[in-house]
C-alpha cells in the first residue's frame, strides 16, 4: 500500500501525507481529500456539513473552514434551515454554532461570505439588534434554528459547508 493511501484513514494523517509530498499538484491532494472534515460529518438533504463543536472567534472558525476546502454553512432557503437544524439532532452536540453570515463590511447589510445577500432570514425576532454596536456576525440556535447576531470576537461551535468541487 502506498503512504498516500494509507493516509486516506484520517484528516490528520492526509495533511501530513499531502505536506511530505510538496511537488503533488494540489488538485491531486484535493480529489484525494473525499472527506477532509476533521469534525464531525453531518449531511441533510444532500448538502455536506462539517460540524466543529470546539469554541472559535467567527474568523478562526472561517478559516478552518476554508483549510478544509469549505467555508462557514450558508443558509439559503427555510427548508434548508429546518433541514440543517434537523440534521443537528435531538440532542444537539452544542448549542449555537457559527454560519457564515456577517455585517462586518456594512453595519445591517447581511452577507455570506462569498459576498452574496441573504435570500431568506432566520434571524429570531427582533435580530439582528447590533447589541452595544458590536455584533457583526451570526450564531444559529440549534434548538430551534433561528439566528442571532453575535460579538465575532466570542467562542462558538461552527459548521462549514463543502465547498462545490472545482
Ligand atoms: C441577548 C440579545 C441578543 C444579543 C445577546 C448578546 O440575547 O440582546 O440580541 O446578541 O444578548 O449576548
Ligand atoms: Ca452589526
Ligand atoms: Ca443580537
């Protein structure tokens, strides 16, 4: 078997795998990656979420995201909401978790972090409030799946999407 292959059984291991072959083109390590989730794999009506449970600010949980070739979940639609909230489970391993929503460039024009604007809003009523002026980005209640807006300073669980396949 050859090291690469082995390396297939962990997200840790591949990375490792992927760092102690620096000439491999990256698509190769990518198309390699099936699962590069290193939290726990949640899928709902056939969209692929990672969900972190360990508390991060907004930008270090983005950033993950990212390394693992996703970024923070973007919620597009109410079924898709009620899917994900669903999909979390009846005893839901953290409470609020980081979605990839944020005001941060302009103060209540709420994006994803693509840049695109929200075509549905889960904000629970009244949110988004701008606590204290300070809160630039959004925590969804697993309870109940509505959305909050949040200090992006704070520690939360996330959940990242997978990013389409190039
Ligand atoms: C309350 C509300 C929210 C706010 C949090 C901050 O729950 O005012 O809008 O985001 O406090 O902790
Ligand atoms: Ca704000
Ligand atoms: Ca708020």
């Amino acid at each position: 078997m050859t090291p690469a292959v082995r390396a297939r059984t962990s997200g840790e291991a591949r990375h490792e795998a992927s760092a102690s072959y620096p000439g491999a083109p990256r698509r190769a390590v990518v198309a390699e990656n099936d699962n590069p989730c290193s939290g726990t794999p949640v899928t709902a009506d056939g969209r692929s979420y990672c969900v972190h449970v360990d508390l991060l600010s907004f930008e270090d949980a983005a950033a993950r995201c990212e390394r693992e070739h996703g970024h923070l979940a973007f919620i597009e639609t109410a079924d898709e909401n009620a899917n994900l909230q669903r999909a979390l489970g009846a005893s839901p391993p953290s409470d609020r978790f980081w979605i990839g929503l944020t005001d941060r460039e302009r103060e209540g024009d709420f994006r994803w972090t693509n840049g695109a604007p929200i075509t549905f809003s889960g904000f629970h009523m009244p949110e988004p409030n701008d606590d204290g002026g300070v809160e630039d980005c959004t925590e969804f209640y697993a309870a109940d799946g509505r959305w909050n807006d949040i200090d992006c300073r704070l520690g939360r669980s996330s959940i990242c999407e997978a990013s389409p396949p190039a």
